[in-house]
C-alpha cells in the first residue's frame, strides 16, 4: 500500500491521502490532529507532517 500527501492541505486544516490499492484508489481526508480511519479493515493513523 503507498501512501502520498497531496501537494496542498485543504483550508490548511485537512490533508488529503491517496492510497493505491491493488483494486481501486481512494483518497481519505484526514483532520490534521491524530485521528483513526478504518480502510478496507485496516485501521491506519494519520499524523501531522503527511506521515501515516
């Protein structure tokens, strides 16, 4: 799974996550605090910087 920060955060509040996956892209918008989102059952953390 590859993880890339969009080039620019939106409203410098929320990063925005592409994640490829083997089927189908998905981008995940992510609050710039920590904060859990469930992706095809895998629990990932995003973390501030673009780090995940």
């Amino acid at each position: 799974m590859h993880i890339s920060p969009a080039t620019e955060p939106l409203e410098g509040l929320i990063n925005v996550y592409e994640i490829e996956t083997g089927s189908s892209d998905i981008l995940v918008q992510a609050k710039h605090k920590k904060k859990q989102i469930p992706v095809s059952g895998t629990m990932l953390k995003y973390r501030p910087g673009g780090r995940a």
